[in-house]
C-alpha cells in the first residue's frame, strides 16, 4: 500500500477532477445516440466510460484514506508503546 502523509479534499485532488471530466465525457457520449441515429454502441460505451471512471475514482479515494488509517494506527500504536515503557 503506498505511504501516504496527507489527504488532500476530494474536490480538490486531480484524479477527482480527470474522473469528472471523463464520466462527463461517457455521458455526452451516451448522448451522442439521438444525434447519430440508432447506434446502441455509443451508449453502452459512455455507459462504461461514466462507471469506470466513477468506480476508479472512489477505489483511488478508498485507497488514500485505508493508508492513512493505517499511519494513524502505527503512530497511536507508538504513542501508546512510548507511554507505557515510561511507566
């Protein structure tokens, strides 16, 4: 899991902002059926286009946020072993 220090807002980081764009894009190209006539591909494809980007995008957020509950594990841990061989 990579080390992360840490988070930056959700709205704030680029993956949110690439994410958006793209599922923006799958919508549009969803969309673009009427405009092309009956072309069931271009929905299916912006379809998979919005779900793969919004799923990578909330895998990508799962991951920064389980790295550092992970650190503050290792840092309450080492508080917690800091105290007690004081004792």
């Amino acid at each position: 899991m990579p080390s992360v220090t840490n988070k930056t807002n959700g709205f704030k980081s680029s993956e949110f902002w690439l994410n958006l764009v793209g599922m923006i894009a799958g919508i549009i190209i969803a969309t673009l059926e009427q405009s092309q006539g009956d072309n069931q591909w271009l929905t299916l494809a912006g379809g998979v286009l919005s779900a793969v980007c919004g799923a990578s995008y909330a895998n990508s957020r799962a991951k920064i946020k389980a790295s550092l509950m992970g650190a503050q594990a290792v840092t309450e841990a080492g508080k917690q072993q800091a105290s007690s061989s004081e004792s």
